[in-house]
C-alpha cells in the first residue's frame, strides 16, 4: 500500500520525538561536574586518609557520573579564575567554594583598635567591598560557562575560643551578605549555604577545614543540586542523609 504524505509526515514527527527523548535522557545521564575552589572541596589533608569530598561526591552519584577536583587548599577568590580556565569542555555542572581564604587575609582588621562599633565597622566594609568586586569578576567569568552553577556561601567557625568564633562569624556574616547579593542578581545560579550544611562542631576537622562527617553532609547538599532541577537562586540547606 502507498504511504500518504500524512503517514510520512506523521512518522517523521515520531521519530523526531524519539530523539529527541532520547538526546534528553542521554544529556540526564551523563554528568561531568566539577569543584573550583579551596580546601573546603580539596581536604583530603584534613582527614586522616578518609574519603574527601570530592570522592564522597562521586559515591553518592550515578554509575559513569565524572566528577573532578579543581579546588585548591589555601585558594582565594582570585584564583578561581585559573581553575575556571581549566574546567573541561563538556562540564554539566560547576560547583564554587572561596571566599574562607580571602576572609582570612583580611582578619587582621578585626584587631585594630576603634573608638566605637560604628568605627570598627567602617575598616570591615571597606573589606567587604574589595571582596565583593573581586568575587563579581569571578562570578562574571564563571557565567561564561554553559553548564549548572552552584556557589558556597562562607561556613561559620568553629573557634575553641567561643568570643572568638562569635566575632568570626560577625565578620563572616558581612562577606557572606556579599555573595548572597552577587549571586541573587544573577540569573540562573544556585546557593548552597554552607552555614546551614556544616552546622555542627562535629563537621569540623580544625577550626576552618571540614572532617569527613562535614565533608558528607557538603557532598549531599552536591548531589542535590546536581540531581535536581532547582529554581534559579533555589537555596540548599542541610540534607541528611
């Protein structure tokens, strides 16, 4: 029997949604996602020969997902622009921790002597608005990305000394407003707000690096984001497992 054009017609229309479902499902499958950032990705130093976070990640996600390390312990905010530069092609998903380093360069200012608390706040924006310019020029370049793109937000302290951690987490909470605005007004990234993740003495291996429990719980919060399909600026908190 001679085919119609409409059965052509309608075969090819099936085909092509065929496909497509099938390019659709093949891009859900394949994942290659990649850390940028310091120590609190790259803290395998830390944790006594137990799994970091990267390997945590990679457990937690399908068969065949890649995931690489990029981070570097002791990394600002600056030197993400080179471990942007080396993210690989075909990257699905980017994942950005800095900002702990740069806040602690700047942590002298927390001891300078002032008149009052409106005084001493003023040396603590000044920081703020450096760090917030050069974490803008990150942000920008990460954006030239074609892939997912979630960023840390700073974790607080874990000081033995409970003044210190609370002033710590003062000044943090400055920083950390910085990046919450800088990422808000972009279209399309997410927040992953490590303050709430790591919220346990117990998530720490020293005073600013992760232990392995902490590590779990960032790795979660990872796998989150990368098998779900969250809203822009959807913001993931602590996930347990």
């Amino acid at each position: 029997m001679p085919l119609s054009r409409r059965m052509v017609v309608g075969s090819l229309v099936g085909m092509s949604a065929f496909l497509d479902t099938r390019l659709t499902l093949g891009k859900t499958l394949v994942r290659n996602v990649v850390l940028l950032g310091d120590s609190v990705f790259d803290n395998a130093a830390y944790i006594n020969g137990g799994p970091d976070v990267r390997r945590q990640v990679e457990d937690l996600l399908p068969s065949g997902t890649t995931v690489s390390l990029l981070a570097s312990d002791g990394a600002t905010v600056s030197d993400v622009a080179g471990q942007l530069d080396r993210v690989p092609h075909g990257a699905t998903h980017v994942i950005i921790s800095a900002g702990g380093n740069d806040a602690l360069l700047a942590s002298g200012v927390l001891q300078q002597a002032t008149r009052s608390v409106g005084a001493a706040l003023l040396p603590l924006s000044q920081v703020a608005d450096q760090f917030e310019a050069g974490f803008a020029s990150m942000l920008n370049r990460a954006g030239q990305l074609r892939c997912r793109i979630a960023v840390c937000t700073i974790y607080d302290p874990r000081f033995v000394d409970l003044d210190e951690r609370r002033i710590g987490t003062a000044a943090l909470a400055i920083l950390n407003d910085r990046i919450t605005r800088q990422i808000g007004s972009r279209r399309g990234l997410t927040v992953l707000d490590l303050r709430l993740v790591c919220d346990d003495d117990e998530d720490f291996a020293n005073p600013i690096e992760p232990s392995t429990l902490g590590g779990a719980k960032i790795a979660r919060s990872i796998a989150a984001f990368v098998e779900r399909q969250p809203p822009s600026a959807f913001v993931i908190g602590n996930v347990r497992g």
